[in-house]
C-alpha cells in the first residue's frame, strides 16, 4: 500500500513568506514517489484570524470575560472590525489606490500604536512613497488588534510564534502536559477547524509537523492531541530545528502520547524510511534517527551507516500547494534592509549544507545542520531556481545558508549572468577578505541586494576567542565594499560574551557607531550571548571562564544553558542602552551624542580613536587603540 501523507508547518512562522521545511521534503519524497500534500497552517490560520467575522467573535469574546485592556482599541471596535478585511487585502498586494484610502488621517482607527506615530510620520517617513506609508499603517492596525488578543483572549497568541514562553528551556515536559489539558482557545479552535478541514478532503496515513522553532512546538502538539482524539488511525511524525536542536537527550516518554515517530537531523531520509515501515517493506530496525516509544520506553531507532543523500543530489524544493496569495507584508520597522525580513514574498533555498567555516564557539556547530557541509554546482543552483520561479511566480530569493561560501557566490553570480535569468537575492555570509569590491560588483550584477553577517562583539580580543576569523578593520572593508555596490549589509551583535569587559561593550558600541557612520552597515540587531549545549562554549565552559549553573535537565528539552560569568560585566544592564544607541545609528540620526547619554548609569568613556573605521578604509590595516 501507498502511504498519504501530509506536512503541516504549524502556526506561527514568518507571515510574508512560507518556510521551506515542508517544500524541502516535499521535492525529496514526490522523487521517491511518495504521495505527498503540504498545507501551511500559520498562514492559513492567520489569514482566517483577521477577518471581519473573527475578530467581532474576539470582542464578543473578551467582552464575556470581562476583560477591557487596551481601551483606545476597544472604544474604536467597529472601526477595526469592519476595516480588517481591507487592511489585510492591502498588506497581500500593496495596490496603489487602496493606499490613499489607508493614509488618510481618519481612515483606520488611532490605536495605542499609530497614536505614538504621528509625530514621527514626517520624519520617519520622509523618503517613503505612498504604498509604504499604508504599508506601515495597515502592520500598526494589525499589530493593535494581535496586542487586544494577546491582552484580552489568548495569552499565548504572537504573530511569529505561539505560546512560545512554555516551550523555551523546557527542560522538563510537566508545563507542556499541563497547558495541553486546558480547553483550547477561540484561536486553537480556528486552528483546528483548519486541520479538520484538511483531513476531511483526503484520507492521510502520516501527518508530519515541522517544528523550527519553541513557537511552534505547542500548537503541533495541540494539532497532533485532536488527530489523535479524532483520527487515531492516522500516525503522526514531528521534526525540524527545535528537535533537530533540544530534543536529542529526549527520555520523557509523554510527549509520545501526541505523536509516533521524531525526527532528527535533516528530514529526508528518516520520513522516507517510515514511510517504508508503515507500508511495511522495513521493521522499526530500519528505522533513521527516529525516537520512537516501546514499552513506555523512548527508543532512539538509528541503523547505521544512515542513508545519505548528499546536497548536490536533491531534488529542488516544491511550493505546490502552498497558498502563496496568501502570504503578507508587513511594514513595521522604516529601515530598509530590516525590513526585509517582513516584508515582500522570497523563495527559501540553501546554496550549500551546512557551514564551511563551522568554528565559531557560541555557535551550535556540533549539530549536523551546521557542522555536515556539503555543496552543490552552480548550473544546479540555477536549475533550482528556475524550477521555483516556475511553481510560485516570485523571482526574490533569500539563500537561507548558515554562511554562504564566496566561491559558490561567484559562481551563482556567473551563471544566472550566463543564463539570463533575473532575480533578486539576498543571503547570509562571513564577513571574509574574499569579497573584494570586484567581487561585490558581480553579487549586486547578478541581483544581490542585501547580506546579513556576524560581526558579534566588535573587539579584536573576543573575535579571536569566539575564532570567528575576522577582526574589525577587516569587517569594515567588506562590508563597504558591499555598500559601493548598493548592497544593504546588516550585522548580527553581540554582547555579553564570556569574560567581556564594560570596557569592551562600550568600544564596540562606538565600533558600530563608525560603522553606521561610514555607511559600512546599515542595519544591525543585538543579541544578548545564550550559552547552549551543543556549542564550544557550553561543552568547555572552563576554558571560557564561565559556570553552567542549570537548568536541571528532566527527560525532555536541553538547549539553553544558564551560566554565570565572574569576570564578565553585568551584561544585562547594557540591553537597553545598546539598543536606543542602535535604533538611533538605523534611522541614520544620533551619531552625535555622546555614548554615555544612552545608559541609565555610569559606563568607562570609550577608548578608540573617532576615526578609526575610516583610518582602516583609507589604509587598510587596523589602528592601534589610544592610551
């Protein structure tokens, strides 16, 4: 017998875009004929959420509970509720005359988050056109009424993620069981009127959930909890990041009352063995990085040597079947290379598998998604992305690698000039000496438009102890010679890495100051350092001169590691500052002020000369530090 079987990317994941997880294993299995559908529930769900009919059930709702926070939204109701249908067919296509009725000034209702922009409108706004104006108006609305659910109906509920708090560094399954027994909510209940809906249209022997991320693991849970109420016949089957990363200690056998099989590791070859030993041709023996539960045991079903389909041999990602009309853009932050994240529709591919630098110590590099690389040819790349265009009628792509290597960016580049074939691309990379200004010139030609990149800490001290491979004047170099070829580059930050001194957090601030003033960046996001399990620093935390001091792990997730770090600043007391520094340096406004006046107490002055980024351009080697 053939085996049905249906991917579900549960809610909620990015909103302009579908992510790839199910594209990915759907071109694999369809190769290997098996019968596969995918559905996206995020969209699916958001989409009937913000509709007129629901969002009056979610007044009446909060009303009979009794709950009245945010009372700006709830004393404009009837505004919002029968104005979300054409806000939300603006943010899918941005049409030009629906623009001007969504700017005028008493259009939309003033909500506790549009009230706070009015006095910014001109300034923020003053080098965006109509169609973003709307754009960011239509995401405020939008952004009130998930702030009224959120306040009023569903604690859980989140645009990106949902009752992402319960499964974050949960160590243990006890608060997971638990939210599992309360009544479902008026949004899980949408949910799951969706799903039925689905499986009423066919009749599936395997339903898999992909779980990318903490966000998505409780409402896959909650979906796989009424298949098995309602369709026990059907098996169930969960993988992705979130297990492929925290569940790989899994002996807590009671998430198995939800599901049957999870996966680790890259899905292809674990789902096409069970769909095998469901149609009975293997026995669970066969099985690859699958946990499965025996006896009320959790059995790690691994033969060994695994099957192994290389990059270069898989077939191209298939987006048949998704709803890409559905998908929508949002406006919320007016930088430019920011905003991409929201905003637009991109196709999801990875150029190579893995990463080919894979030494970065807070980094999770002992995991296969990072530390197996493999690649691929160009002419494959491109046969890829043709076969994409082709199933969803969007030519932007971002490359969703861990570090996409130079020379397979040269040789992309070359070969979509060669083949005439036009897209718009962006994609993660090491800031590396290799990208010379010819070489930038030939990414923006063959249609890159942006790149994101670690720069973390920017001290030359703890970029050797992170072993990143780049020290400042380096960065700065690279990352201009993106920006001469008007390729928008965005750096990842970083703050509170073991041992980092006040000191080095306020250098690094002014480092990222210059940056921004010298136009070498212009986007960039903090993180606070979190000290997983599978990185460098959580397996040798001597070595980084830090104490591992929980949590307790208890049968079920173990990723984040709390740590203690003696010699360290008190890093959390920068967050704040460091943030209001660098959402000034992204609205191009602030370079003057002096960095003291962005914290709420006393920080050392800085000790780089105010020229050093620009000394590193004009001379190409770093400037020592003054005394």
């Amino acid at each position: 017998m053939s085996i049905n079987t249906l991917l579900i990317t549960p809610p909620f994941t990015q909103l302009n875009t579908a992510y790839p997880a199910t594209a990915y294993i759907k071109g694999f299995l369809e190769s290997k004929n098996v019968q596969i559908t995918q559905m996206d529930l995020s969209i699916e769900l958001f989409t009937a959420v913000f509709t007129k009919e629901f969002i009056d059930a979610i007044f009446k709702q909060a009303a009979m509970l009794g709950n009245k926070e945010l009372p700006l939204v709830w004393n404009q109701k009837e505004d919002y509720i029968n104005k979300v249908d054409s806000v939300m067919n603006y943010l899918r296509v941005q049409e030009v005359t629906a623009a001007y009725q969504i700017v005028h000034k008493d259009f939309l209702p003033h909500g506790h988050r549009r009230i706070k922009l009015e006095k910014d409108l001109s300034i923020e706004f003053g080098k965006l056109g109509i169609l973003d104006k709307a754009k960011h108006i239509a995401t405020l609305f939008v952004e009130e009424l998930g702030d009224f659910i959120k306040a009023n109906v569903d604690e859980f509920f989140s645009f990106t993620r949902y009752a992402e708090q319960i499964a974050s560094a949960a160590s243990s399954f006890d608060e997971l069981a638990e939210c599992l027994q309360y009544e479902t909510t008026l949004i899980e209940d949408e949910m799951l009127y969706l799903l039925d809906e689905k499986l009423q249209q066919d009749s599936f022997d395997l339903i898999c959930f992909t779980v990318p991320f903490p966000g998505n693991l409780f409402s896959a849970l909650r979906c796989a909890q009424h298949i098995k109420q309602k369709y026990p016949n059907i098996k169930i089957g969960m993988g992705g990041g979130y297990c492929n990363t925290e569940l790989r200690r899994l002996s807590d056998p009671r998430i198995f009352d939800f599901v049957d099989f999870i996966t680790l590791d890259d899905g292809e070859s674990p789902l096409l063995r069970i769909t095998e030993f469901l149609e009975g041709k293997i026995g669970e023996e066969s099985l690859e990085r699958t946990y499965i539960c025996r006896d009320n045991k959790v059995v790690y079903a691994d033969k060994i040597p695994n099957t192994i389909f290389h990059h270069k041999n898989l077939p191209a990602p298939s987006y048949v079947g998704l709803p890409t009309e559905k998908y929508l853009s949002f406006l919320d932050v007016m930088n430019p290379m920011h905003r991409m994240w929201s905003d637009g529709k991109w196709n999801k591919l990875t150029i190579s598998h893995g990463c080919y630098w894979k030494q970065c110590s807070f980094c999770d590099v002992t995991l296969d998604y990072i530390g197996n690389y493999q690649n691929t040819t160009a002419d494959d790349l491109v046969n890829k992305i043709e076969k994409i265009i082709s199933e969803t009628g969007i030519t932007g792509f971002h490359f969703v690698d861990e570090a996409a290597p130079p020379k397979m960016l040269r040789a992309l580049a070359n070969k979509l000039i060669e083949r005439k074939v036009y897209i718009t691309w962006w994609t993660n990379i090491r800031f590396e000496k290799t990208f010379t200004p010819e070489l930038c010139a030939l990414l923006s030609k063959s249609g890159c438009i942006a790149v994101t990149g670690g720069l973390e800490v920017a001290s030359d001290r703890l970029l050797a102890k992170m072993k990143k491979g780049v020290d400042i004047a380096q960065v700065a170099r690279v990352t201009k010679a993106f920006s001469d070829e008007n390729i928008m580059v965005h750096a990842y930050l970083m703050f509170g890495f073991p041992t980092e001194t006040e000191q080095e957090t306020i250098d690094s601030l002014e480092v990222v100051r210059q940056l921004f003033q010298n136009n070498c960046i212009q986007s960039a996001f903090w993180h606070q350092f979190a000290c997983t399990s599978h990185s460098p620093v959580g397996k040798n935390p001597d070595e980084f001169q830090i104490n591992i001091i929980g949590p307790e792990f208890k049968g079920f997730a173990e990723n984040d590691l709390y740590h203690e770090d003696p010699t360290g600043a008190e890093h959390h007391l920068f967050s704040e500052g460091l943030n209001i520094a660098l959402n000034n340096y992204l609205n191009y406004k602030g370079f003057e002020i002096p960095l003291q006046e962005y914290f709420n107490f006393k920080v050392p002055d800085k000790t780089l000369q105010p020229n050093l980024i620009a000394d590193c351009l004009e001379a190409g080697i770093p400037q020592k530090k003054t005394t």
